[in-house]
C-alpha cells in the first residue's frame, strides 16, 4: 500500500464492499489481468458466500463456543 493508505483502500477490501452495498461484480474498477483486478474480483466472490451461509443459515455462530 502506498504511504497515507489504509486497509480501506485495498482492492480486497472495496471488492468486498461493493459486493455488500449490492454493485455489480463487472463494476471492478481495475485492469483485467491486474493483481489487484484479482483481488478485488475474489473478495466480491468470497463476501457473496459468505451472504450465502448466512441468508441459508448453515453458519453457526455459537460453533466455536460447543465443547
């Protein structure tokens, strides 16, 4: 990251959060072929699972917690 930039900045990060505020997945702002086309493309890919578990239910927030 360059000097002043926070982990906000990241390409995974805004992948991420367009995914969670409803943007298209072809609205990645970064050149294909890019490191960060990639990780932005796989923080959209993952933030879309990880709704998937949830909307479904199958993520058991007290998992960790069961002996």
């Amino acid at each position: 990251m360059s000097e002043g930039a926070t982990a906000s900045d990241s390409p995974f990060i805004k992948g991420r959060n367009a995914r969670l505020y409803g943007k298209q997945r072809d609205s990645n702002p970064y050149a294909e072929g890019s490191e960060d086309h990639q990780a932005w493309a796989q923080a959209y890919d993952e933030a879309a699972d990880d709704r998937t578990e949830q909307d479904a239910g199958t993520v058991d927030p007290q998992a960790s917690v069961r002996t």
